[in-house]
C-alpha cells in the first residue's frame, strides 16, 4: 500500500506487476488522463502541483480507509506533478482483492476521495495562450456536503 | 510571532511567491489569514479554504505558535 508523487510519467506495466501475487483473483485500475478541454475551452497541457507533506498524509489515509472498509487485498496511487501534455496519466490507481466487487469499489472510493480531499492542483494552459487554476466545482461541491469546506 | 507561510495554486500569484517568512500578531489561522487578505488584496473567502499548521489540517481557531508552518488550501482539483 503506497502513495507517491512523481514528476515523470507513471510505468502503468511495471506499477500493474509489483502488484501481482497469487492470493488476489482480481486487479482493478484507473487512470485518470488530461484531455484536450474543459469547460469548452481547449487545453493544450496542465501543470500539477501538490502539497507533498499533506497529500502524502491524507492519500495515505484513503488508502487505509480503502483497506478498512472493502475486503481488498492491496491499493496502490501513483499522482503526477509537475507539466503535462494532452494524453498522460495524471494518477493511477491499482487494487487487487480476492474478488472482483470489492476491487471494483474500493478503486472507486480512492479515486474519489483523492479528488476531494489531497491537496494537488492544476494550473491550464489554453490553446489561446491563456492559464488558470482549475476549481474542481463538482469536488468542491463534495467537499462542502462532507463539511471540509462550506457555501 | 513569526510563521512560515506556504503559498499553493492561486496564492501563489496572488503573493507573487511559494512561501514567506511571516512576522504577525495574529494568533489564529482565521485572523493571519484576514491579515493576508488585507496585505495581497485577496478576497477568496476563509470558508471555502481549509487550513493546514505543521503539515496537518487544523482548526482555524486553534491558537497558533511562533515558528508554525501554515498553508490555505484552495479547494484542490487532483485527479
């Protein structure tokens, strides 16, 4: 169980195979991937940045919550800072857990909470030329019915 | 009393730096950061952000002490 914070780009394969032992019947993952827009405007690459100490922490906290709560064998997050292009793995999450089900919903409920509660940020730089910080407003919206923040 | 401010996402432009040694009489979270509003014209309300002392979340009415690291967390967009 690991979270780390990389600035080159994350080895799904060789992250996939430290993973890999015989008492899990099952490997779940996501990537989250930057796309070329948001909002309706066209992005051209992000820069991520993070709060090393705190996201440490926190995600590792998520990823005990994850093991308490689902009857998972093993979770693993990778999140990328620093420039990205259009194209490249932002985070990966890998589980593994004797069935399906629980694989399935624990990958869910990591990659959820990291998006509310981990302290990283990116800044978006437009085909236009232009940046900006990107509000999350969907996170921001989870982190106020969960009372991190308020309206 | 003196705090290491550390400075993420939009309070980096809008300090114009990463982190700053901090001299205040502030001795909360919420009344540094009503300082700071007042110094680098911010206006993103204290509600919407959390706050972290020494690397950990912290109450903004906890009493602060000199040397105390500090960071507001906008509200963060990983993923």
């Amino acid at each position: 169980m690991y979270f780390e914070i990389s600035e080159t780009p994350i080895d799904i394969i060789e992250r996939r195979t430290r993973m890999v032992q015989y008492h899990a019947g099952g490997y779940v993952s996501f990537e989250g991937w930057i796309r070329d827009h948001n909002h309706g405007k066209e992005v051209r690459s992000l820069e991520y940045q993070a709060y090393p100490a705190l996201a440490g922490t926190e995600a590792e906290k998520i990823l005990q919550e994850a093991k308490d709560q689902f009857a998972i064998d093993d979770c693993d997050v990778v999140h990328r800072v620093g420039h990205l292009d259009v194209g490249e793995i932002a985070v990966w999450v890998g589980v593994t857990a004797a069935h399906r089900g629980a694989a399935f919903d624990a990958c869910e409920y990591i990659i959820d909470e990291l998006k509310i509660r981990v302290p990283i940020w990116k800044n978006e730089h437009y085909l236009n030329g232009k940046s900006g910080w990107v509000e999350c407003h969907e996170c921001k919206k989870k982190a106020i019915e969960k009372g991190l923040i308020h309206e | 009393m003196t705090y290491q401010l550390l400075y993420f996402a939009m309070f980096q432009d809008w300090a114009g730096k990463n982190e700053e040694q901090f001299s205040s009489a502030a001795a909360t979270p919420a009344a540094l950061y009503e300082e700071l509003c007042k110094k680098y014209s911010i206006n993103y309300p204290q509600r919407q952000l959390r706050v972290a002392v020494n690397d950990q979340f912290a109450n903004w009415e906890q009493p602060l002490n000199d040397g105390d690291r500090i960071a507001f967390i906008p509200p963060v967009a990983g993923g």
